[in-house]
C-alpha cells in the first residue's frame, strides 16, 4: 500500500513492502573485505552485519546482498610477445548470505 512521505518539500509516493515478510536464517559472508561489517539501508532500515555471523533476513535484502558483484578481468600473456593473448571477464560476489536450513524456505512455499 503506497504512503506519502515528504522529501525535500515534495511529497513523494512510496511503496511499503513490510507487510508479511518471509525471512530466512543466513550465515552473513563478506566476501569483498572479509571480517568487516557492513552498513547499509535498504527499503528504508538500517542494516549492520557482521562478518560470520548469522541473521533473520527478509528475502529481499537477501536476495540483494547476493545480486551484488564487481566484474573482474584476467589476462593471459604470451612469455615470448609479452602481448595478451586472452582476456577473461567474470562476476565475483561481493556479499554471500548462505542459508542455514534451507527446509524452512520449502516448507513455506509449500504451504
């Protein structure tokens, strides 16, 4: 259900997803800087999480967390031009929010 918030003197419509969330229990994984925590708001709440530690997350800041990647490159060099004869170009995850018992999120889908 949209509510109306005021931003910068401008009344602007928001969408409230807060009703019935489904959480699932996670082990919290930084993968980019590992044994930091990490703050950060989303759908208007104030997150901290710590490296290693376990939480009750709603599905969509899981689903999130696991959606966010850096692109890396590798390069192979020929020894004998010293040019690169391929480059290579994958996504590396930078949070990972693994679930503990992923019997609980079946269960509920099943109901």
């Amino acid at each position: 259900m949209p509510t109306e918030k005021t931003v910068s003197g401008k009344s602007v419509r928001i969408n409230t997803i807060r009703k019935a969330e489904k959480c699932l229990d996670v082990l919290f994984i930084n993968n980019e800087f590992p044994k930091a925590d990490l703050e950060f708001t989303y759908l208007d709440r104030r997150w901290h999480l710590l490296d290693g530690e376990s939480y009750k997350l709603p599905l969509t800041v899981i689903e999130h967390l696991n959606g966010l990647v850096v692109p890396e490159s590798e390069y192979d060099i020929d020894p004998q031009t010293g040019q690169v004869t391929r480059m290579r170009i994958y996504s590396r995850h930078r949070f990972t929010c693994q679930p503990k018992n992923l019997g609980e999120l079946m269960k509920e889908e099943k109901e």
